[in-house]
C-alpha cells in the first residue's frame, strides 16, 4: 500500500464544511459581510415600522376627530334639552332652535321661511334628532 504524501494535518476530513473552496472546480465562497446584511434589515424594519406608526397616528387622529363631533353634538344636545320645547320631538325629523328676545330658547317645528314677514324669534339653528337622541346641526 502506498502512503499519502500528504501531511494528515493539512487533509480535511469533512472539506464541505470549509469556509472556502477546497477544490479548483468548487464554487466560489465569498464571505458574508454581515454589517452590510443588518444595516439593510435595519434600514427595512425603520421603514416599516414607520409606515405602521404613519397609519395608526392617522388612525388616532380620526378616532380624535370623531370623538370631538361626539362631544360636540353633546353640547348641542344638551343646549336644546334646555330649551323651551311644547312638541315631543321624533328620531329623524327636523327642526328649528330659536331664540327670544329674553335670551330663552324655542325648539319648533316651524321653519324661518314659514313664519311669513315677521318671527317672532331669531334662527339659531335647523337641527335633526338622531337615534341615539343627541342632535344634529344640519
């Protein structure tokens, strides 16, 4: 039996494990340049999670938005509940606030252009009450 020339020490036992190509006809293996590799996966997520924070402030501004017409239509509500009303108003309709000369508030169904030439209050506001019995300026 003829013996290696080749010095045990330098012979790779499992050379596909090498970092590098053992053979002349191997494919070539670069090294990875992993500051490269997590400066892009950084320069990604940044991106994403600012698209993610864009949407859900503009998500929250809405919210805010919504929830000052709320307490807006509150206010309102509450400033015709406090006015003078001989009528029991219902869901869907329309109708006028008006204020007296004493500063005292009328809710009526008649509308400014039907009191002929001369009402007898000033129009404050033509107002519709909503299901959830707040009201609404139109």
């Amino acid at each position: 039996m003829k013996e290696n020339p080749i010095d045990k020490d330098k012979i790779a036992t499992h050379p596909h494990l090498l970092p590098y190509a053992h053979t002349l006809g191997s494919a070539i293996i670069k090294p990875i340049d992993e500051g490269k590799i997590k400066g892009r996966a950084l320069k990604s997520m940044y991106k994403q999670t600012e698209n993610s924070l864009t949407q859900i402030k503009e998500q929250v501004d809405l919210l805010v938005k919504q929830a000052q017409k709320i307490h807006d239509r509150i206010a309102i509500s509450e400033s015709i509940y406090e006015a003078e009303c001989r009528i029991t108003p219902l869901v869907g309709h329309v109708y006028h606030l008006y204020e007296k000369s004493n500063g005292k508030r009328v809710l009526s169904m008649v509308g400014p252009d039907d009191w002929g030439k001369s009402a007898p209050y000033s129009h404050i506001a033509e107002v519709e009450l909503l299901a959830d019995h707040t009201w609404d300026v139109l």
